[in-house]
C-alpha cells in the first residue's frame, strides 16, 4: 500500500468533470486505489457517487491510496489524478 | 366559446404558435417499495439490464448533444448511472428481499443521505441523481423513461421546467414550449432560441395549462393567450407591410464556434465573436499556433465584413482550466472578464496576436473580413487604454471595449482617442444596473430588456459617444427581438449584432423603417413605466408609420 496526499486546485471541487475524469482513471488502474479526506474512512476512488460522497471542495486535502507495492506505477496515476483536480 | 386568457412570462422568440398544449409528464410518483416475489436473481437480472439500456442512451444522446456544456452534464450522469457502487448497493438490497425498483431507491437515499449539507454545486447533483432513479425504474416498470412525444401533429410543450436531457429529446412535433420557472437566459431560454423555437419562460400561471387546450404563445408580448386565435399576437404584425430595402441600422451576427459562422446569412459582418468555446476542452493554454489555427478556421466559415472578436471572457462562472481562476462568492462581481489579464498576462497576450495573424492569413486568402479586437468587462478608462495598447502593438487598427458595467457609462467623453468603438452587453449591463443576478429566476422579471431604465441608459451612452465620435453597438441577446432593435436604432445606436437564427427578422424589421419611426418608437418606449407599456408604446409607434 503506497499513501500520498494533494490538495484539490481545481474551482468546482471533487465532482462533475474533474470527479469523471478520476473515477475513470482510478477505474483502468491495474490495482485498486481509495481516496478520502485525511483520518475519514476511504472510499472507492473508481465510483464517481462515492468521490461526490467526500463532498471535498478546492483547497481541500485528499489522502490517495495505491493498493500496489510498485512505486514507479503509483506515482505514474497519482500524477494522472492530481491533473483532475488541478487548475 | 371558450374565455381567452392570458397568462404573463418572459418571450423568447418573435414568431407566435398556436398549437395544443402537451404537459411535459409531471414525473409520475416511483413505485412504492416492494419485497421481490420473484427471487434475487430475476431482480439483479432487471437491474443490470436496466443499467445497460440507460448507458446506450447516454451514448447516443450525448453523440447528437450539439454542445459542449450539454455533453458534459450528460457525461457525468451517465458514469453515475453506471457506477459500480450504486449496482451493488442497490443489488445488496435485493438480496435482503426488496425488488429491483426499491433496492435501487434506498441505495439512492443512501448517497443522497451521504451527500446532505454538501451545499452548492454539490447538492444539485442530488437532482442528477433524481432523475437517473427515475429513469432506470420506468424502465424495469416496462413504461418508457422518456415522455412519448407524439410522431406527428403540432404542440406546445408545458413544464416547470426543463433538463438538458429533455431539451435534446424534441423532434418537429414541438412547435413551442411554456416553463415555469427559467429567465430570459436560462438553458431552455438559450436552447430554443438557438433552434428557432418560440417560448415563454418564467410563465407564473403555466399550471394553469391542461393537455388538449389549444393555446398562443405570443413571445413578442410575452405571453400565452389560452383558447386564443392567432391574430390575438402581436409576433410578426409587421409582415406583409412594405420594405425601404437598407436597414435603418447595421445588423451584424453573433457567433461562438465554426457551426454558428456557418450558419451566418444576411448579416453585415459579425458584432460579437466570443472566443470561449474554443478554449473550454484545454487543460493547459493553447499556444499560439494552436490559437491561430482555430481562429483561421472561424473567420474562414463566417461572413463577410467587420468582424470584432471578443477577447476570452471567463471567469468563476465560466470556468477555463488553465486560467487558475479561484472559487469566489459571487462571480459575477469577481475576477472575470479583461480582470483576468492581470493574473494571466501571457494568454491574453498570446491570444491578441494569434487573432491577428489568423486574420491576416484569411485576409491571404482574398475574403473580405476586417478584424478588430474588443475586451469584456471594462469598467475603467485605464482599463480600457491598458487593453487599447496591447491590441494595438499586437498590429490591431479599430480596438473597442464592451459595455456591461455600470460604471464605464459615466466616462465615456475620457474614452476618445483610447478606443474607436463600444459594443453594448445588455445582459451583463442589466444584471449590474438592477443588482439582479442572471442565474436567479426569482429576479428574471429585472432583467426584461424592455425595462426603460436600461433603454434610458443605452441612450445616453449613445448620445456620450456620438458626441466624441465613437461608434457604438449592441451585441446582448436583446438585439436579437426585432422590435427592440427598431427602438435601439431610435435611441442612437449605430449597429445591432442578433442571433444567427434572430438576423433575418431584425432585418426584415430594421428595413421597413425609418430613422424618426425609430425614434418615435424609442421614446415612446423609454418614457414608459414598465416594460410590457414600453413594447406597447414602441410597437403602437410604428404601427402608425407602418
């Protein structure tokens, strides 16, 4: 399990289009990935109703975790992610 | 005989209709919850079906969205509808007893519970959520999820109001539309009138309306006439009386993407060239190469003559990626608009000169365009000359602002030698002139562009600029109602710039004209007390000299 931690930049926050874009991400991941606020439970990252659940708006912290021991792959979808909810 | 009423709301169109109503189905109530007489795997069996029909539909409608803001809106309810979780929630609860429908509904309930107090943008998603339920269970319970439209015959659709997904769902058998809630530009506002359908939006009594009753919907005066007759409108009155061939005033076209400049006829050229489709899609800023390639291609579809491009207006309510723009409490009093330039020098820079040198490789070409350049939102004189210099070293002749706020009107004498034109935004200008927000129907009736204070307004800044020799038009959604256009060109206007489906009727109109019918109709019109008197003085006016 690799855990990595990024703020949300982008204006709407964690739901329609950025929301879309990582749960598909998260959906072609070879290993499965969760997400949540930090010290909250994570949820599924793959199912854009759970992301909307996090109800986790801009300058919000999300905690990002990769279910893989491959740290080259991690960083490879954690970069991927972040782009979604960046500015 | 049936009485004839009339009920009051706000046009969109000018042509009148008189069709039969057909209430757009008041969503029937959902089943009422159920244990499964028919075991667990027949009921998973009818939700994964029900699943899979939906996402083909997604597929297809989000294929035939003619926009992109509707394709997004689509997209995202589709991957809800398809999400994994809702499946096996809702499949949890059927293996606890419940039937299909009513496993689907408490796993809603469920994320809905979960997304309470979530405010905002986040809490309308509750109403995305609302309507994939509905639509999966209606069509486990055999009905179609959609609202039948009739194959054949004519009617006026009622409702209270209408999604993106409804909207797209119109055929020819749709020859007006009535909704209660909406404003002058809300989505069902902005879809049919780019489809040349007539409505009245923001229509109180629409309840009123019952399937079978044959109605007018008259949008030029704003109003259904139930049990009416035709000749009972005022939209198009004018037809058949003689034209003077030239319009009173220039009318140019309003366009936003390469489908729009195609679509251009008539028009003299094009007053509003808004530039923000284009860059919606990029998560980084399009380089300049980039830039020109898709100007190029807009100037290269569009008409003939002046053609003013618009400098990317964006801000919080409409939102670029790459711009970096912050979450605000009221965007449209935030940082939009030529505000932006000053966090993000280097794309307004860049898109000046990509606009330039796609006009002059057009130009190459032999087509007959002369480019210039406006910014939004100025409310400043420094404003306006920081915007003046930089087009004007990217090699711009004719530069101009937009006006919308306030605050510019009262400076216009200081803009001589700074800028060579205005382009009046009547929806921006009416929403900060009577501190009423666009997105809020509550306040939709401020926003009337009928209203004569604003009428007053684009008067005197008419009559500001005459006077230091700076031309000035107006490009708001309001130039796109012939009769208003009539009255802006009697109150001083030099130019309109309509719709591209709204053109040919303000011309037609524009051209039976002269310049003091004009100007009886314009202060018959601003000397009026509300704005329905104010049409019924213009429209009186040129009856007369009709």
């Amino acid at each position: 399990m690799i855990i990595k931690e990024c703020v949300i930049t982008v204006k709407v926050g964690l739901h329609a289009r950025p929301a879309n874009e990582f749960s598909a991400i998260a959906k072609a991941a070879p290993f499965e990935i969760t997400v949540g606020k930090p010290g909250a439970p994570l949820v599924k990252a793959n199912s854009p109703l759970r992301l909307l659940t996090l109800k986790a708006h801009e300058g919000d912290t999300l905690t990002i975790a990769f279910a893989t021991d491959d740290e080259g792959a991690a960083n490879e979808l954690f970069e991927k992610l972040v782009a979604t909810i960046s500015e | 005989m049936e009485s004839v009423r009339t009920l009051e709301g706000i046009g969109v169109g000018n042509r009148a209709v008189r069709a039969e109503v057909l209430r757009w189905s008041a969503r029937k109530s959902l089943p009422a919850m159920a244990k499964s007489s028919l075991g667990v795997e027949v009921e998973v069996n009818a939700l994964s079906m029900a699943i899979a029909n939906l996402e083909n539909q997604y597929a297809a409608k989000i294929k035939a969205a003619d926009n992109r803001e509707l394709q997004e809106i689509l997209e995202a309810q589709c991957a809800f509808a398809t999400d994994p979780e809702l499946a096996d929630m809702a499949k949890d609860f059927c293996e606890q007893g419940w039937d299909a429908s009513s496993g689907l509904q408490l796993a809603m309930s469920e994320f809905k519970s979960l997304l309470e107090g979530a405010g905002g943008e986040f809490s309308e998603r509750v109403a995305d959520l609302d309507e994939i339920v509905y639509r999966l269970i209606q069509w486990m319970s055999g009905e179609s999820d959609e609202t039948v439209l009739p194959t054949s015959g004519k009617f006026i659709i009622v409702a209270d109001d209408l999604t993106p997904m409804d909207t797209i769902a119109f055929n020819d058998v749709v020859v007006g539309v009535v909704t209660k809630g909406g404003g002058p530009t809300s989505h069902t506002a902005i879809v049919c009138r780019s489809r040349g359908i007539p409505a009245v939006v923001a229509c109180a009594g629409a309840d009123e309306l019952v399937n079978g009753q044959m109605v007018v919907i008259d949008p030029d005066a704003s109003q259904v006439i139930i049990n009416g007759v035709l000749e009972d409108s005022t939209g198009d009155w004018w037809a058949g009386r003689s034209s003077h061939g030239a319009p009173v005033i220039q009318v140019m076209a309003n366009v936003g993407s390469v489908a729009d400049a195609t679509k251009v006829q008539g028009a003299d050229g094009v007053g509003l060239l808004r530039t923000e489709l284009f860059f919606l899609d990029h998560k980084i800023a399009p380089t300049r190469a980039q830039q020109v390639k898709i100007y190029e291609q807009v100037l290269a579809a569009g008409p003939d003559g002046e053609i003013i491009v618009r400098t990317l207006d964006a801000g919080s309510d409409k939102p670029i990626a790459f711009l970096g723009l912050g979450r605000e409490e009221n965007p449209a009093l935030g940082v939009r608009g030529q505000r932006v330039a000053a966090i993000s020098p280097q794309f307004f820079e860049d898109q000046l000169h990509a606009i330039k040198a796609a006009a002059d490789s057009v130009r190459a070409t032999g087509k007959k365009i002369e480019v210039s350049v406006m910014a939004p939102m100025i409310a400043t004189v420094e404003e306006a000359e920081q915007f003046s210099k930089a087009a004007r070293a990217a090699g711009f002749t004719r530069v101009g602002i937009m006006i919308e706020i306030p605050a510019i009107t009262q400076v216009i004498a200081q803009l001589k030698g700074v800028v060579d034109f205005l382009s009046i935004g009547t929806n921006d200008l009416s929403q900060y002139l009577f501190a009423a927000d666009r997105v809020n129907s509550g306040v939709a009736a401020l926003l009337n562009p009928w209203q004569p204070a604003l009428l007053s307004l684009l008067q005197s800044i008419a009559i500001d600029s005459a006077k230091v020799g700076i031309k000035v038009g107006v490009c708001g959604e309001a130039a796109s109602d012939p009769l208003l256009a009539v009255v802006m060109a009697g109150l001083g206007i030099n130019s309109v710039s309509a719709s591209p489906s709204s053109v040919a009727a303000v011309l037609d109109l524009l051209s039976r004209v002269d310049a003091s019918a004009a100007r009886e109709a314009a202060n018959s019109a601003r000397s009026a007390n509300t704005p329905r008197d104010a049409k019924a003085a213009a429209k009186a006016a040129l009856i007369e000299f009709l």
